[in-house]
C-alpha cells in the first residue's frame, strides 16, 4: 500500500505540471502531502507560494478535514478507494464535503458493468460484483474497468442520486491510414501499455482523477480527464478528441442507459448553421424592447432570455422578437421556450443542459431552426456534441450576478482548452461549430476572451447597463473588427514567409 500511494505521488507531480504548462495552475503552485494518521490514505492539497508547516499541526487531518482544494485518498482494500474533496456551493458561498468510492476492476472480453434500483454491478463471466449505490446527494459510487489490452475498452460507470452516468468507447473512430502521427501515437500507446502493469495503469489513472479533483473540476469533468490522458502518448494534457471517450447518463427508471435522449445516432443531419459574419457580439436580453434598439445598431445576433415562464405577454414577446429578426434580418434566438418558437416560426433557439433531456430536438430540427446549446465543461462538450448543434457556448468565463450558477467561473485557461476540443470535434466533423464565451464579460476583458479563440462573446450588462448603449455596442464592434484585420494580417505575413515572431506578434 505505501508504494501504491508513493507511486500516486509521483504521477500527481506529473499531472500538476502538465496543468501548469496549461495554465490551469499557477507556476507556484505546488502540491502538499500529508499521512491521515487513522486509515491508510493521504491528504493532498494544491498549495500556492511558500507553504507553512505550522498548518499540519493539530488535529484538523485527524478528523479528514479538508481546506479548498483538497482531496483526502483514503485505499482500506487494495482495488478501493474512497475519495473526500472540496467544492464551493455557489449558492450557498461554502464548502461542502463530497465523498466518491471508486472501485477498480480489470476489463475482460465479456465483462457488463449494469445497474438495478440500488447497485451498480460488474459482471465478469461467472464473478459478479455489487456496489452499492448511495442515494445521497453528494456521493458518487464508481466502478473504472480497465485493461492493458490496446483492444479492450475502458468503462466507467457511477452513480449521484437516481442519475446513472457512463464513459464508454471513443467518441470518433479514427482511419490510421490517413495519419501517420497518429499512427505513431497509438503504436507508442500500445507499445507502452503492454509494459504497463494494471496496478500501474490504476494509479495512472487514480491520479489524473485526484489531480483534476484538486484543480476544481466537477466529477464527470475529471473522469473524462482521467480517462483521456490514459489514451494519450505523450506528456501533454489532453487535446486530441480520438482520445476522449463517449459520454452517456439516464435516470434510473429508464431501461437502458445508452438510450438517452442526447445519443443521436452516427449519420444524424446537423443543425442549420448559422451566419458566422453576422455572429460576433451576442447581446442576452430579457425584454423584446432591448432587442429593437440593438437591432436598430445594426447588431446582426440576440438572444430574447425571459426567466419567469408565467409571464403573461411571454408569447407575444416571442412573437414579437421573431418578426423584428426577420424584418433586420437579423439571428434572434429564443432561449427555453422550443414549442413558441417552432409555433412561430423561430431563426434559432437556445437550450441549457437541463432542457435537452425536455426539448423534442428532432422537432427542432425538422422544423429547420438552428440550436445552441449552453457547456460547462469537457462532459457538456462531449454530450453536446452528439446532437451537431449549430453553436456551441462556453461558460460562464467570470463571475457574474446576472444567473445563479451551479458551477464555478472557467477562466480563460479552460476556455482555450475548451475550444481546442471543439476545433478537434469540427475538424473530424468537417464542418464549422461557432463558439460563444459567456458570463462577467466586458468592454475590459473581451478582448483577452476573444484571443481564446472563440466566434463570438455573449454580453449582458456590459450593454443593457451601460451609460451609452450605442458606445458601447460600437465599442465592441471595434474590437471584432480588430481581430478580423489581425487575422488577415497575420495570414498575410505568413504567405510572404515573415518569421514566426513576426506572425503571432
């Protein structure tokens, strides 16, 4: 065991500085380990500039305490482990303890992980295992199959509440005919992993999960990070999409897992595309009023986001807004409410995670209209994916007092990470996914947003609240502009073969 834990310690160095070299840690940021003096585990937390020893002392470990940005490992049986972390509760400006029991198994030819109403179940020919699934809100059960077979699948399968949630195969399958880098890769891959031994592999693993824990990543996060850089050659932080598994999650009461509303079969026709000249500042309103008067500026994309469903001119609202795109012939999207806008003949629509388990998205797309779909994180990209939106938005960037939020701000490091999954997605796709950055953005900081490599940035206060909303809205058509000439020039001096320093200046 205490190799085992010196073997987690050495690959969460390793993890810590790739998410240095990312930008998702900072370069003083350092890791400290401490020995839980009653059950055989560690306590780990991510510490910045000079660490002071005087805070292991007294009994705060002794009771499996935990700071902010800590993960306490606690491995009772060789193949189990159970894992304590830390998350802010947005809503309630705290900290919670959030407990994930993990167990390890090998994946054979033939093995099943399923579930019923109260486990989860691995099922290796004749041997069949049971978790136990807690109903508690806050604690996962994981089962993580694995094997060091280049042709065996990893899977993972967990369950929060009465939500099931499954890793499974790749989300692309790659032709290695048409990529000799990647042919490289996957040899090297194979290459060491047949020299990897699974206990090896386990502890891999555990680490990229305890690392992305400690770097504020939410469960289904660091799973899909865990997962994805088993299936990376080389000592980066995960990019390339082939590395990234399927993602998949259900209630219970639904019969079969992988029959969520959000697996769209392979072949399924994307949503219409939008007008990406015309997609640049993305203003989020919450009366058609603001939309004529920002139409009338000649911005050419919004978005009409009432909260309260009962308001009474709700419909006509809508309606209203529909007319004025097309009397602008502008974008107007309609956030939530798909029945109105397919009544009325909408140019797009807007859903949230929670609403495509709700919204009849093969009537959306029949009926021709164009969909975003709000991410936060690696796993909503993933699920998004699968329904070939027309965009794609990322958020919330920084903290904002516009929506009560359930995950922590992104930053700009994760957003940068984020769109060059959706570069890799829409390349394999061959088709364009238009991205928005959304939440706390400004005159102030869009710039730097829009050097992450996003289409667009979605705006809220910065123009209903602003002192001159026609300066304002100027403003930020300037610093597209800027961006657009920047491009060319950049592009210019790379076809008249200027030096590398000259073209990314």
């Amino acid at each position: 065991m205490a190799e085992q834990l010196t073997s987690v310690k050495v690959n969460l160095h390793r993890v810590l500085k790739l998410a240095q070299a990312a930008g998702l840690a900072k370069p003083d940021h350092h890791l400290q380990f401490d020995a839980d003096p009653y059950r055989h585990g560690l306590c780990i937390h991510l510490e910045q500039g000079r660490f002071r020893t005087d805070r292991l002392k007294g009994s705060r470990f002794a009771h499996g305490e935990l700071s902010n940005h800590g993960v306490l490992l606690m491995t009772d049986e060789p193949q189990q482990i159970m894992i304590s972390a830390r998350q802010q509760v947005i809503q309630q400006h705290d900290l919670i303890q959030q407990n994930y029991h993990v167990r390890y198994c090998e994946q054979i030819q033939g093995c099943e992980l399923t579930y019923d109403a109260n486990h989860l179940q691995v099922q290796q020919g004749e041997q069949q295992t049971k978790v136990k699934a807690g109903m508690t809100a806050h604690t996962a059960h994981i089962v993580v199959a694995f094997s060091p077979q280049s042709d065996t699948p990893h899977s993972e399968l967990w369950r929060v509440g009465s939500n099931v949630y499954s890793l499974s195969s790749a989300t692309f399958s790659t032709d290695l005919t048409t990529s000799s880098e990647l042919v490289t890769d996957v040899l090297d891959l194979e290459t060491d992993r047949a020299e990897d031994s699974q206990q090896s592999l386990m502890v891999q693993h555990l680490a990229w999960l305890i690392g992305s824990l400690i770097f504020d990543f939410p469960l289904a996060d660091a799973l899909v990070i865990a997962r994805a850089a088993m299936n990376v050659s080389r000592e980066t932080w995960p990019q390339d999409i082939h590395a990234f598994p399927a993602v998949s999650s259900t209630d219970v009461s639904m019969s079969d897992l992988h029959q969520s509303p959000c697996n769209i079969q392979s072949g399924a026709i994307p949503f219409k595309a939008i007008h990406r000249v015309d997609f640049s500042l993305y203003p989020v309103v919450d009366d058609v009023t603001w939309i004529e008067q920002l139409l009338r500026l000649g911005v050419k994309t919004v978005q009409l986001r009432i909260k309260d469903p009962q308001q009474p001119d709700l419909e006509q609202q809508i309606k209203q807004a529909i007319l004025l795109g097309k009397r602008y012939q502008a974008q107007v999207f309609i956030n939530d409410y798909w029945q109105l806008a397919i009544k009325h003949q909408a140019f797009g629509v807007h859903l949230g995670q929670e609403d495509l388990h709700t919204a009849d998205i093969q009537a959306l797309r029949h009926a021709g209209i164009r969909l975003g779909i709000s991410t936060h994180g690696y796993w909503e990209i993933l699920k998004a994916q699968q329904i070939l939106p027309s965009y794609i938005a990322l958020g919330h960037i920084f903290p904002t007092p516009t929506k009560q939020m359930p995950s922590l701000p992104q930053g700009l490091a994760r957003l940068r990470l984020y769109q060059q999954l959706i570069d890799a997605i829409a390349q394999t796709q061959q088709r364009e996914i238009p991205t928005v950055a959304i939440g706390g953005i400004d005159l102030d900081n869009a710039a730097s947003v829009l050097a992450q490599g996003v289409t667009s940035v979605a705006v809220v206060r910065a123009v209903t609240q602003a002192t001159n909303m026609a300066s304002a809205v100027d403003a930020f058509q300037q610093l597209f502009q800027l961006r657009k000439e920047n491009f060319f020039a950049r592009k210019t001096s790379f076809q008249c073969g200027e030096e590398d320093h000259v073209i990314t200046r």
